[in-house]
C-alpha cells in the first residue's frame, strides 16, 4: 500500500545530513576555525562505510572520530565523505557515508545531532527518523587525548 502524507522524519534527517555535509566543505576549505571540533560517530557495518581491516575489527559496530588537530585529505561528496586521520602515528583514510551518521558533536558550542533509526524488522514503519539534540550540560573535560584521531564516549551529551 503506498504511504501518502509528507514524510517530516525523512526530510529533517536529510536537512541534518545537508548541514553536516556544508560544516564538513567549508572546514575542507577553510580549516577548523577557533576552537571547533568535532566527535563524529557512524555505524562501521553500514554500507559504504571504508575502512581499514584492523580498525574495522576493533570497531565492528560503532566508532566515533576526533576531527581536531590533524586530519588530511577531507573531501566532501554528496552521499559521504572521506578523511585521513592519525591512529596511533599511522595514517588511515576513511570513507563516511551519510547514511551512517549516528552523531555530530562540536563540543565547543555545545552542538549536537543525534540520528535515530528504527530496527529494520518495524514492519509498519522503515523510515529513519532524525531528532535534533543540543545538551547545554558540560562536564568542562572535551580535550580528547593527543595523538591524532581517538575513539570517545558521547555519553555526555546522549539523553
């Protein structure tokens, strides 16, 4: 049976997708400005999602990435994006589809998105629906470790 009505969910995830795909370019271009960073969480099994072999084994289901002090080769498609960052003095690209966006976080101005999905077997409703977060809760500690790109809790900022 075909769905009419105007599917909000679905449009307010892409509207989300599009702004984090426009910080991404104008960062591409221009760098980090002031002290602008991001915790970027994705669903390393979704389709799309590269990745290195080992990272994916100690990450098989969810990682999150620091985009702060060192990162290369950031370009921005329209579906995904990839990056290099430093694991440990080692350098390795990824690339980031959209799709499987779980968060975006710039703790410096207390910004958040969180991207929910329903389980694929909710035979009634597939849709993926999007919900905007901004959590003014600040514990003061967002320095993630040095060293390049590290894998951190969000809990933080999760209701």
């Amino acid at each position: 049976m075909a769905r009419s009505g105007i599917d909000y969910g679905g449009m307010m995830h892409r509207a989300m997708q599009g702004l984090i795909a426009e910080v991404l370019r104008k960062i591409a271009a221009e760098g980090l400005p002031g002290e602008h960073h991001f915790f970027i969480t994705f669903d390393t099994r979704d389709e799309g999602v590269e990745m290195a072999d080992w990272l994916r084994a100690r990450y098989p289901e969810e990682m999150t990435i620091v985009i702060q002090h060192w990162f290369d080769n950031l370009v921005v498609e329209d579906d995904h994006f990839t990056i290099t960052l430093n694991f440990g003095n080692a350098p390795e690209p990824l690339i980031i589809p959209f799709d499987s966006l779980r968060t975006f976080v710039d703790p410096s101005v207390e910004f958040g998105l969180r991207f929910e999905t329903q389980d694929e077997d909710d035979d009634e409703d597939e849709d993926e629906d999007a919900e905007f977060e901004l959590d003014a809760e600040d514990d003061g500690d967002d320095t993630p470790p040095s060293g390049g790109a590290d894998v951190v809790s969000l809990d933080r900022w999760r209701k």
